[in-house]
C-alpha cells in the first residue's frame, strides 16, 4: 500500500485564478419575478485549462445566486434553451486501477474507457428543484415532469420560510448526475429579519459562498487536458470521483481576505464526495478560528465549534460559518484541505495531518480545497452574539410518542458483473412470526420484524404523512458506505444516530425480500463513535448515515399537500433507484384515502 499513499503530482497550479463570486440574482431588485434560463455556456476551470463545454444557470458555473427575502415570494421562469448534446464524456473504465495501480478515478482522462452512447445523445431535458425549498409539490421539480429544450415553465415559490441557503439544481430522473455534472446548479439564499438583528455580513466582501464540487478532465494524445468534462466510473465504484477540486467553478482557487471576520456559505453541491474540511496555517489545523452559526435550514440555536476532525459536509449539506482573521498580518496564508477519503464511510481522520491526506487507495488524490490570503486592511473585530435562532424547538416527548414511526433500509444489491447497487427498502412491521424474508431489529431483548413493501421508485407509494403531525423515520443503513439522506420539503431534527451490528442472510437482499438481522450495539470492530455533532442540532434537510448506524429523524410537513420525493444525495445513487415517493395530506383527507 507504500505507493497508494504517495501524493500524485498535480497537472494544474493551485491557488492561482482567484475564487469567482457567482452573479447575484437579487429577487426584490427584479419585483420578485424573474427568468433563468438554461444554456449551453464555455466556461474556464483554471487558467491552465482550455475552456469546457458545459451546460449552465444562465450559461454559468455556478448560475447565478438568487437572493430572496422571507415572505417575499419569487416567480421563476425557468426557460430550458439547452443545446445537445451533453457536453461531458460519460465512462466506465475497463478497470479499477491502471497499469502502475493507481486508481482511475484519480487521474484525469478516460483510462481506457470508451464514451457511453446513450449519454452521448442527451439533447437537455431538464427539471429545476429548489434544495430546501417549502414549494408548493407543483413547483418541487418532480423528477418525471421535463422541460425539453425550447420549453419553459414559471415556477412560483412562496418563500415563506426562515433565511437560509438553499440551491438549485437539476433534478431528471435517472440523469440527474449528469445534468448537475455539466454545471446545473446555483445557490439561492433566503434572508430575514433576524439575521439582520444578528448583524450577519450580507454580501460581498464579508460573506462569501463556497460551492465545493469535483470534477475531472479528458486528455488529448499528448496527455494535454483538454478541458473536456469527464464524468467517469469504473468497475468498482459506480460513484464518480474525480481528482480536481472546484470551489465557485475554479480549480482550486484562492481568496483575499481582510483581517476581519468573513461569513462562508459552504455547500458541497458535487455528486457523490464526501468533504471533511480543516483549515492550516503553516502546517497546524486552525479549526478554532471557526464558529458554525447555521446548517442547511439557517440559524442554529448557538454558535457551535468545528468538530475535531473537521468540518464534515456530505452531498448537498451547507454549513454558514465564521472566520476570524482579523488578528492576521497581510501575507498571513491559511489552506483548505479536505481529509476524507472516498467513498466516504465516516472514518476519522486527524486534522493535524490534513495536510499529508493524499490517498489514492482512498480516492483522494489532491486534498487541497482552496486558500485564503490576507491583504492589508483596517483590522475588524466584531462580537457576534452567541445565542442565535429562537423560532425552533425540538419535538416535546408527547408529539414523540404520538407520532408515526417509519422504517427505510439502505441496502446494497449484488449485481451479476456491474458493480453493487445502493438502493433503499420501505419497510413495514409484522405480527406473523412464521413468515420469512423478514429484516428483524432487535433493542433490548425486544424484536421487531419488518418486510419490505417497496423498493424502487415507481413501486406503490407507501408514505402519507399528515400535514402538522410529527413523524419519525429510522434509516437503517445496512451498506459500507456513509448515505446524506435528503427529504424534500419541510426541514427535520435528528433525534438520535446509535450503533447496529447486523448479519445479512446469503443473497439475503431481494427486491422485496430482505433476510437480515439488526441488533442495536456497538460491534467492537466498528471504529465510528455514532454521535449527533453539535453542528447538526439545527433544521437539517439532508442527513449522513454512516455505516453500522440507524438514525432516526423528526420529520414534520407543514403547509402543502402533494407528492414529494426522498433520496439519496449521492447523484449516482439516486439516479439509480435511492428515490421513493411520499405524499403529504391534510388530516381532513385521511378517512377518504383508500
Ligand atoms: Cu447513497
């Protein structure tokens, strides 16, 4: 393994082009209506770099930042003038290493493979999903209801909701990791009035939106990058890795900061990465500089400090955080590194060796992220204060014990020469003791049995929450691999993330036939502490479940009825069936549903 660890030499400069601030939208500035449209673009991921192909928010990468008030509602036309065909080579490598034994998805180019021909002939059908979005199930972007290319459609969203960061993106069934890898995805940020009673920085140049993604690039016969995305998976991984780093569309940028405190918006908006963020200067993790003020639905009720380890953010998780730099002379610099190795399946990593977190058995081929230098300016200290959202509370033991209880497993299906499938099963409880096929949970001497009644996307929908009543979901996770499960619509708390030891029957994963048995323990090979962090106490939407770990959320639906989705974030698992239906309803509806 001496050689998986070596750091492989990085055919692009890094910290060279300057961190791009994607454009702002401002709603109110456009009387809350407004047109994006979607566009074949160019657009350059480094200096170095030919220019990409790519398919863009108003033809950009990132597209550009709505901003939108609380209460104020915004009316988009979402205008689909995408042009074919799908500007990014789609491959499977014929294996999983190449001839020196460096992973594939480590290097740029196509290793071997040849260009998939379905995704070759893409022509840009599109739907538009505001992440983190209260919309109304008409506007959600079901993942069915395409806009091909030379339709439009206005999509209003009530933002009546607390100030957050959201995004959008696409969200096409069965092609969304390719639609997003092209470049369709922007922030949209929700503001209000108690951030302003805060004192937040609010726009440039103190808050600042880092929207992390990877990405790679073909080579040409010399071994030139072409620029040319690449989207590539190999017989091993379905997930696609990709070695370069990009933060707002650059290929590890830097940024210059005054010596004062910045507000970073972060979300890792790319596929399938996990990142596990530190902060260095002069090779020591300065992880204290760092105060986390909110996650993926806005303020969290305390200021909360970096996790040892680092920052963790999988799929479609944001984190607003300050930094302080204000005791830093200009020419102080200080490196992002990401620590976290791919697939992700939560193991820690100490941050003071972010530094050397070159793995390339772990997929990790360049851990550097961004970096930030300090230029001269007037010194600013600022006191935030540190109790911060007051509008939230966790769900009271009485709603608990009065709500729904729902269980999904996350499960991974051996496939005859393709790669295992991650998926998920719908479960419901049984009373027969005699039947079979059954997953068993076992806590504390009790056993509950459940067998699955669905498992693909287009199977019978089997959730209907009440609009207004509490639920609480369990994601079971049976699989190697940490899982950022995102419900769509109203936000959730995370009641609790325990230890589960579990034995799978041989070929015990079917469609609707799992034999398996769960019990709650720790198993004493399991090095993952399954805690809730402080940073994850808030409104979340998207929530990692880690290997060996059952996590139970607290799910409520508020104001619409209709039919939503609930997935995996990782695209490559979504798109390929980590997707289930529900369908909220208003109490009055309940006795007339069949
Ligand atoms: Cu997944």
């Amino acid at each position: 393994m001496r050689s998986m660890t070596r750091a492989l030499a990085p055919q692009l400069a890094s910290f060279i082009d300057a961190l791009p601030l994607p454009q702002r939208l401002i709603a109110e500035e456009h009387h809350g209506s407004l047109v994006v449209r979607m566009r074949m673009g160019e657009h350059r991921f480094h200096r170095d770099l030919p220019v990409s192909k790519i398919w863009g928010y108003e033809g950009m990468v990132p597209g550009p930042t709505i901003e939108a008030e609380r209460g104020h509602p915004v009316t988009v036309e979402w205008r689909n003038e995408l042009e074919g065909p799908l500007p990014l080579v789609v491959t499977k490598a014929p294996t999983h290493a190449d001839a020196q034994g460096v992973p594939v998805q480590c290097v740029p180019g196509l290793s071997g493979g040849t260009a998939d021909r379905n995704t070759a002939g893409l022509t840009g059908h599109a739907v538009v999903h505001v992440h983190g979005g209260l919309t109304p199930a008409v506007y959600d972007g079901w993942a069915e209801n395409l806009l091909a290319p030379g339709q439009s459609a206005v999509f209003h969203y009530p933002m009546d909701q607390r100030a957050a960061l959201l995004w959008y993106h696409d969200h096409v069934m069965g092609i969304t990791r390719f639609d997003v890898y092209a470049g369709l995805a922007g922030l949209w940020i929700v503001r209000d009035h108690r951030e302003r009673e805060l004192g937040l920085p609010e726009g440039p140049p103190f808050e600042v939106p880092l929207l992390i993604q990877d990405r790679n690039f073909d080579l040409d016969e010399q071994g030139r990058l072409t620029g040319r995305l690449v989207h590539k998976t190999d017989p091993d991984v379905m997930e696609a890795f990709a070695p370069f780093t990009v933060v707002n569309g650059k290929v590890w940028p830097a940024l210059d900061v005054q010596p004062a405190i910045h507000r970073l918006r972060v979300i890792n908006a790319s596929n399938a990465r996990t990142y596990r963020l530190v902060l260095v200067r002069s090779g020591d993790p300065e992880l204290d500089r760092i105060s986390q003020i909110g996650t993926d639905h806005g303020l969290l009720r305390a200021t909360t400090r970096m996790p040892s380890d680092g920052l963790v953010l999988a799929s479609a998780e944001r984190a607003d955080l300050l930094v302080d730099f204000s005791d830093l002379a200009p020419g102080s610099e200080l490196t992002l590194f990401n620590t976290a190795k791919a697939p992700f399946d939560g193991s820690p990593f100490p941050a003071t060796r972010a530094e050397t977190a070159a793995d390339l058995a772990g997929l990790l081929p360049h851990p550097e992220v961004m970096r930030f230098r300090v230029v001269a300016g007037s010194s600013q200290r600022r006191v935030f204060p540190a109790a911060l959202a007051t509008d939230y509370s966790a769900p009271s033991p009485e709603e608990l014990a009065s709500a729904k209880r729902r269980a999904i497993a996350l499960v991974e299906r051996e496939l005859e020469g393709e790669p295992n499938m991650l998926t998920m099963r719908e479960l419901a409880p049984v009373e027969d003791s005699d039947s079979t096929g059954l997953l068993t949970v076992t806590h504390d001497g009790m056993t509950t049995r459940y067998r699955a009644v669905a498992a693909h996307f287009e199977d019978v929908t089997t959730f209907f929450p009440v609009l207004g009543e509490y639920e609480v979901w369990q994601l079971i996770n049976l699989t190697g691999d940490t899982h950022p499960i995102h419900v769509h619509l109203d936000p959730f708390q995370i009641l609790s993330r325990r230890p589960i030891r579990y034995e799978i029957a041989e070929g015990g994963i079917e469609d609707l036939v799992i034999t398996a048995a769960v019990t709650l323990g720790h198993d004493p090979a399991d090095q993952l502490d399954h805690a809730i962090d402080d940073n994850e106490r808030g409104l979340k939407d998207t929530v990692r479940v880690n290997p060996n770990e059952v996590v139970e959320i607290a799910v409520r639906f508020t104001n619409y009825s209709g039919r939503y989705m609930y997935h995996c974030h990782i695209l490559e698992h979504e798109d390929r069936d980590m997707m289930r239906p529900f369908v909220t309803m208003p109490m009055e509806l309940m006795p007339f549903m069949a």
